[in-house]
C-alpha cells in the first residue's frame, strides 16, 4: 500500500475540520430537555430539536419508546463494553441491528465514558468523511487544474439538505453517516477493482462492501441481491463465451476475469460478514445481519388503521387484498406466523399491477419524503427536499445516459469497466425489488441516491470540458 | 397422380378396420365388465366401479340418479344434458354443475340421450371414441408407413404395434371402460389427435396442421378443463422456447432447432387456440367473473385444507397443504367463513414457506401416478370394509401398463440420444418432452389429483415414436 502524500493528507485534514464544522454548526442550540425522562413511551420531540452538545448517553437510552433504532445503538454499545447485561430486548436488538455503528459507539464510549460523547462521535465521522472526501477528490478529475473550485465543490454536497442531515446531523445516534461512508468507498473500490483488474483490488471491494453492510442491515440486504444478480451475470457470460467458442473453459479471457474477481468480490464480501450472520442464526434460525425481517411481512397484513405512520406505505398486501386481510386477522398468531412471507407473495403475484402502481404513487415518500403537494407553497423545506430529491433524480438520469452511451473510442481504447457497470445496474434493480416489497422509509433510498451522484459525478470528471 | 389416391384409399381402408375394431372391442368390454350383483341404489353410496353396471340397458334416467350426492362427473354430465333439453330446471345445483365442467361431454350426452329411443346412451359414445380413435390410428399408420409405401409386412407389423395399448387394462378402461361414461375417452382421442396435427406442423410446411391441431386440442379442452391447461401451456412454453432457440441458437453458433415460417406456424396455432377455446370461458366470464374452463377451483382449496379422515384415499396429495401446516389446518376448520380467496393464497404460502416438506409429501403418493385408476392392492386392503372392489380377469395387473408405458418413453429417450437423427426434429421433441414434464410435475406438485388424470401423460411416450419412426423411415 502507497504511502498517502502531503497533499493527501492536507486535503484530508481541511476536509475533516470543514465537516466537524458543519456538523457543529448543524446542531440546533436550543435543547428541549422534556423529551426525556418524561416517563411516556412516546417520542415528544424530533431528533433534529435535539442538542446534541448537552446531551447524554444516559438521557437516549430512555429516548422514545426504547425500540428505535437511537436506544437501542447505545444499548449494544453498552454491553459491548460490558456496561449492560444482556436481557430479552437487548437481545432482539443485537439481531436487528448490525454491530457495526454499535461498535463504533461502543468504542468512543470506552474511551470518553457515559457522558457527552456525541461530540466525539461526531469527530470520528468526520475523520471518516474527510478520508472518503479526500478520496473521491483524488480519484474523479472534477475542475482538475482549479483546487479550491475543485475543493468547495465537493463540500457543497453538504448545501443539500437532506445528505447534510443524515450525515452529519442525525449521524449522531443513528448510522445512516457511518453507512454512506463506507458505501461510497465501497464503490470506489469497485470502480478501481473494475479498473485495475487485479485480485487484491477486488479483495478490497469485497472488504468495503463488508464494512458497509455491517454499517446498515439494508446495505447488506441489497448488496446480497446486487451481488447474488452479478455472480449470476458472471457465470452466464463466462458459458456463453464458453459455448460459442468451443474451448475449454479458460479464465484468463475475458469473461473468465470478470467471473474470477466476482467470485472474490463475492466471497470476501460473504465470509467477511458470516460471523454476525451465523450467530444471528443460532439465536433466530435466520441467516441475516437483520433476523427480524419478518416484521416487514407483518406489516404488510397489519390494518391500514393499525400501520405505524412512520412507514408510509407498509401494508401494500393488506390494501390490495383487504378481505384476506381481514380474515388474516382473525386466526390464530401461531398458525400464522410462519406464513405471512409466503401470502405476501401470493398476493403479489395475484395482482403484480396493481402492486406496482400502488407503490409507484407512493414514489414520492421514498424519494423526496414529502408530500407532492406542500401544505403551503412558502414551506422552504418542501421545496429544498424536492429540489434535492429532483438534484438526485437528474445526477441518474445523466449518469445513466453517459454510462449507456460510451463512445466508440472508449470502448476500443480502454475496458469500459463492465465490472463497476454491471454493480451499478444490479444494484438499481435491487433498490426497485427492496422498494417493491419491503415497508419503506425515505431514508432508505439514500444508498440509490448516493450511487447516482457518484456516477454522476464520475460521468462529469470524464468530460473534456471540465478538465483546464 | 396414383400415389396420393392410393395413400387415401389405404389410409380410409386401415381406419374403417380400426373402428370396426374398437367399437367392437368397446361393445365386447361393456357386456364382458357388466356384473349383474352390482346394484345401484340411487341415493346410496356406490357398490361398484360403472364399468360393472349394465351400460347398455341403462337409460339416461338411471344414469341422471346413480350416486348418493348425484354431484359426480358422470351423473352431472347427464344431468346438464336433460337441462339443455329442457327436461330438468336450471337450479342452483344445475348452475353449479355448469360452473364445474366444460360444455361437449354434456352436449354429446345430449345428441345421445335425443338417439336413445334408436339405441343405447352407452353406443353413441361408443361410436364417437370410436371414430376419433380410428381417425388418430390411421393418420399415425398412414405417417410412419403408408406414406412410404412400405412393405406389406411391416405395415402388418406397425398395426398390431398401434393395436398394442389395448392389451393393457388402464389403457383399455379409460377408453372403453370407466373413461366412456367420464370425460377421458374423448378428450384422450381428441388431444391425441391434436397431437398427431402438432407432430405434422412440426415436419411439414403445411399451414392446415397449425388449424387442425388447434382445433382438435380446442375440442379436447371444452372436454376437460385439464386438457385446455395442457394444451395452451404447452403450445405457448414451446412457443416461448422456440423464441429462445431461434435468437440464441446462431448467437453461441448452434446449429439452429427451428426456422421462421415454424415461429410464424407456433404463433398463429397458439392465437387460433385460445380463440378456439374462449367461447365457454367468455360464458363464465359474464356469469361468474371468471375467465376459465370451470370456475369452480376452491373445491382445490377446500380439499388441500381437509382434514386427512376426510379425503378421499384416491386422491393424490389431497390434502397437501393440511399435511405439511397442521395448525393452521386446524384453525381454518374450525369455521366455515373463511373464504376460498384465503386457502387459495395460503395454499401458495405453504408452498413458499415449506416447499421440500410439500415435495415430500406429494412424493408419497407418486406410485398413484402411475398406476391405473383401479385401485393399488394397497388401497384395495385399507377400503375392503366399505367399498368392494372386484377384478375382472380380463383385465390383467396394472403392472402391465406401467411397464410398457415406460418402455415407450425410454425408447423415445435411446432414440433422441442416437446419432443420425435430424437434430432439428430431436431438438423440438426433446423440448416437447420436457414442456409436458414440467405441466403434469406441476399438476402433481400442486392439484390433488387422481390417476387418471395423468393418462395422457403416462401414454406420451408411445406417441412420441411416431414422428421419430416417420423420420427414419423418410431417411430410408
């Protein structure tokens, strides 16, 4: 591994302190203290209400309803380190969240103690972000020739919003900062692994996809899928070659490559986070770094009137068949538990269109989060969601246009990265299946949002007009 | 000019001695099978299978009061044929059963029960099976050997070969025996000679096998609402497959398995089939919002969550879905207000969340697959108190048909691996092979079933050396 030079590091340094800046600045300084300790089991104030500076770890361990995903971060953090002894909730919490922010958490509240440690959480992402920043500066020529431009375009990505709050602001106590950071190096190790066609270069893609996943259950979930689609793709294209030339099959051509490093991808990604898995299994029978993802089949046969408001759209099947539903309801918990995944399907299956449409009215609470009318056309933050979420829609649009659309002379000049290509697209097909059956917050279309400005931006770097 | 009129006259010649011997053969097993201590008493439980009854004395009114819930196949197709005639009402009962079967069989019970004061009901089912039958026989005599002029003795010889499955007793019971008074007679003749057309639109230019084909299996489908499945998933899996082939056969630099005129010729036959087969389901769509052969699939349902004490022996895999979720089964028993709807998407549930604990118990029953509608000894010893069955000696052991049955299919699979063949032809009737495979493997993994409704596919691979043995000898 190369040495980082002198410009790598001062990049870095200016992005950590721009980004420790700007979360500070994030915070709101009027703290709401009734929201905790208030004996109620209800939420009484947003996150973003919340002063991070004056608050303590004790305080968000009461936080809400104590099942979200804020106490229970600290809770695992706590008996990671030996502060908490292990009960029922605590051990449904360790199988529904992966221990990957926990053990962050875990690890400045070993060194900072219980007390106003957001802080110095805060400090740790940073260093984070602004290794990630640095990377994506060196690695996409954007207004290459021009620094400071270059510079300050990459740190307006914080003007947006609704990135700027899941990075910096909410990343406080919950993991969504910690996710994006390891995904986008994810991809950018996957474009070099695509690039430089080496095995140690897909082992660090497979290491990177692996520390995202254990960031965010719903990274792992996609990149299963995504993963699963390209290995899939890879043994096709490797039997197609195969046939059609009548040899033996020989991995040093090209489709025998690009199978070879998917199936390190593949196996460095798998074994990497089989041990949560395997230990999730043991306890719930269920291979997954999230073991409760029958609560997702739950919610689709929960009432309209009975689904959590949180999760828009939830209960897809139970809208579409409402009499199953009803009568769903009506057996016995026991016999039907087991089911609910399988009737989920059958009713999709029954009506795939009609699934499809539902979902895609609801396009706008897993894009944008808001409504598609405001409730005042003065409401700033309704125009700044949709104006980001318009932002990210264009970044694909464009990216999709310039990846589909490789000159001649790209092809013929240089492999166009069918490895990084292939992630990609896989990975869009994955978000739509996830979208389709899964209860959604907008939250979780980030990681698609986040690809379409990488490879967005990617698209733009290549561009002779911007380079001086 | 003399070749084709002596083709014709020979093939014409061939067929009229086979009618003469199936109707003939038919008329011999309804008096030989006729036992006269088998009574039935209408209102009561049957004592014997409907072979044993006197077919040829007994009246459409006999038949329309045999059985003690007077909701069987046979009973109901006579039933729906008196209504049609005006002779019974169009009640709630008659609707249902206009629901659960296709239209011919009740409309050929009609011409016969208008025939009944010339001759019996039982003759002029006879003589339709018999007529399709010899029809089918000799275009299969006239593909593999009139068409070559081939020597007398091996046409002799190909003649006893078509005359063989009637040795067996599955074979002969469901055209001549049991199958008469249900649907299988005829809808076996016609989707056989659906699939004689089929095999012709394969090996010839000819656009007539294409209407031919789909209109012979258009018949076989208003017969059994099985036969429309068949039929219309075959021709469009083939179809699709075709498709497949065609685009990527020159793309892995294949040798091609079919051409454009064949895709042209498949696309056609499969639009002129669903045509041919939507009158009656078009009925069912306005009257009961179903656009399908029968609209009355939860009895499916209803049986695949009966408790075991209350399924019929016979029928394979009958409760399946009870079987493999025995709590839930219980809860959905414990009232009658859950709807079809619910055990319908539970049933797919079931099979999602458990599917080898599903397999397994369908492969419990796979001896009933292939073993004729006659009982197994098995199931003869557990019914012994209540039903008597009785085995004429003319009929021989199933084992017979099962052995030949299979003979037949790894005939066809030696020649499909033989070198020599058209790859083309081999290609197209390996794939034929495995469409239908994979239609009946899903009838068995998910319809409770009974024997006889894998007749046509035990059979299959006697039919399949048809085309094959028509190629070699067009190779000589």
């Amino acid at each position: 591994m190369k040495k980082p030079s002198r410009q790598f590091i001062l990049i870095w340094s200016l992005f950590v302190a721009s980004i420790f800046l700007i979360g500070v600045l994030s915070q709101k300084w009027n703290p709401e203290t009734t929201c905790f300790n208030s004996g109620t089991p209800e939420e009484i104030c947003k996150t973003e209400q919340v002063d991070f500076w004056r608050t303590s770890a004790k305080d968000f361990v009461n936080y809400g309803s104590g099942m979200g995903d804020v106490t229970n971060y600290l809770k695992i953090a706590e008996y990671f380190i030996g502060e908490r002894k292990r009960d029922v909730i605590l051990s449904w919490a360790t199988y529904n969240w992966p221990p990957g922010f926990p053990a962050i958490v875990a690890l400045v509240l070993k060194l900072t103690g219980p007390s106003y440690y957001f802080p110095k959480l805060l400090f740790v992402l940073s260093l984070a972000l602004g290794f990630l920043f640095s990377i994506l500066y060196h690695s996409i020529p954007l207004f290459s020739g021009r620094p400071v431009l270059r510079f300050f375009t990459w740190l307006s990505i914080f003007l947006l919003p609704d990135f700027r709050f899941q990075t910096v602001q909410f990343a406080y106590i919950a993991s969504e900062g910690w996710a994006i950071t390891t995904f986008v190096l994810a991809l950018v190790a996957l474009r070099s692994a695509g690039q430089k066609l080496t095995v140690s270069s897909a082992v660090w893609a497979g290491v990177a996809l692996a520390l995202a996943s254990y960031m965010r259950a719903l990274v792992d979930t996609l990149n299963s899928l995504t993963l699963t689609l390209l290995v899939a793709a890879a043994i096709l294209a490797f039997l197609f070659e195969w046939i059609r030339q009548r040899k033996r099959p020989n991995l040093s051509t090209k489709s025998g490559r690009y199978l070879q490093l998917v199936l390190i991808i593949f196996a460095v990604q798998s074994i990497l986070v089989a041990p949560w898995k395997f230990r999730n299994y043991k306890m719930t029978k269920i291979y997954s770094l999230c073991s409760t993802s029958d609560s997702v089949f739950r919610l689709h046969w929960t009432p309209t009137d009975k689904a959590p408001g949180w999760i828009k759209t939830s209960n897809v099947a139970c809208r579409l068949a409402e009499n199953v539903c009803a009568e769903v309801n009506t057996l016995p918990e026991e016999a039907i538990v087991d089911y609910r995944k399988g009737l989920t399907v059958s009713v999709f299956f029954a009506n795939p269109v009609k699934w499809i449409i539902y979902r895609l009215k609801t396009f706008n609470s897993l894009w944008v989060g808001f409504s598609y009318k405001p409730s005042s056309w003065s409401d700033g933050s309704w125009w700044m969601a949709w104006i980001e979420g318009l932002f990210y829609l264009g970044m694909g649009i464009f990216a999709g246009a310039a990846f589909l659309s490789p000159s001649p002379k790209s092809i013929k000049n240089k492999a166009p990265n069918i490895l990084f290509r292939s992630y990609a697209l896989f990975f869009i097909l994955a978000n739509l299946a996830v979208f389709l059956v899964a209860p959604y917050e907008h939250r979780y279309s980030f990681f698609l949002r986040i690809l379409f400005v990488y490879v967005g931006l990617v698209a733009l770097g290549r561009k002779k007009i911007w380079k001086s | 000019m003399g070749q084709p009129k002596f083709k014709l006259n020979l093939t014409l010649l061939f067929g009229v001695a086979f009618f003469v011997i199936f109707f003939s053969l038919g008329a011999v097993l309804i008096s030989h099978t006729y036992q006269p201590d088998c009574v039935y008493t209408p209102g009561q439980p049957a004592q014997c299978t409907y072979e044993a009854l006197n077919a040829w004395e007994m009246t459409s009114e006999d038949w329309a009061n045999l059985g003690e819930t007077r909701r069987g196949d046979v009973v109901s197709y006579v039933i729906m044929a008196k209504a049609w005639l005006g002779q019974l009402p169009m009640d709630e009962g008659m609707m249902w059963r206009f629901k659960n079967w296709p239209p011919i069989i009740p409309l050929v019970t009609a011409v016969a029960i208008a025939l009944e004061s010339f001759w019996p009901l039982a003759a002029t089912k006879l003589f339709l099976t018999s007529f399709v039958l010899a029809l089918t026989w000799a275009l299969f005599l006239k593909l593999v050997t009139l068409n070559f002029k081939a020597s007398w003795k091996f046409t002799g010889f190909f003649f006893i070969f078509l005359l063989s499955p009637f040795l067996f007793g599955d074979f002969r019971s469901q055209l001549f025996g049991r199958g008469l008074f249900v649907s299988e007679s005829l809808s076996f003749s016609f989707f056989i000679l659906g699939l004689y057309c089929f095999f012709q639109t394969l090996l010839s230019p000819s656009w007539k096998y294409v209407f031919f084909t789909a209109a012979a299996w258009a018949v076989s489908a208003n017969i059994r609402a099985q036969m429309d499945l068949v039929s219309l998933l075959g021709v469009a899996g083939f179809t699709f497959f075709m498709v497949v082939f065609y685009f990527l056969c020159p793309a892995l630099k294949l040798s091609p398995i079919t051409s454009s005129l064949k895709l042209k010729q498949l696309s056609v036959l499969l639009l002129t089939l669903f045509i041919l087969s939507s009158p009656w389901k078009i009925r069912n769509w306005a009257k009961a919002g179903s656009f399908s052969m029968i609209t009355t699939s939860e009895s499916v349902y209803h049986f695949l969550w009966s408790p075991s004490d209350k399924v019929p022996s016979w029928l394979i895999g009958g409760n399946t879905a009870c079987v493999v979720a025995p709590n839930l089964c219980s809860a959905l028993n414990q009232s009658t207000q859950y709807s079809g709807d619910l055990k319908k998407h539970l049933t797919l549930s079931v099979l999602i969340s458990k599917p080898s604990e599903w397999i397994k118990v369908r492969l419990k029953g796979w001896k009933l697959y292939w073993l004729p509608t006659i009982l197994s000894e098995e199931s003869v010893s557990e019914n012994k108190d209540s039903i008597s069955w009785r085995m004429s000696h003319f009929y021989f052991l199933q084992w017979p048909d099962l052995f030949f049955a299979f003979f037949c299919w790894m005939a066809v699979l030696v020649v499909l691996l033989m070198k020599g063949a058209s790859k083309e032809l081999k290609g197209q009737l390996a794939l034929l092979i495995l469409i239908f495979t994979g239609i009946y493997g899903i009838f068995f993994l998910l319809i409770p079933c009974e024997p006889r409704y894998f007749m046509v596919y035990r059979w299959l691979g006697f039919f399949f050396l048809m085309p094959l043995l028509a190629f070699k000898r067009k190779k000589a």
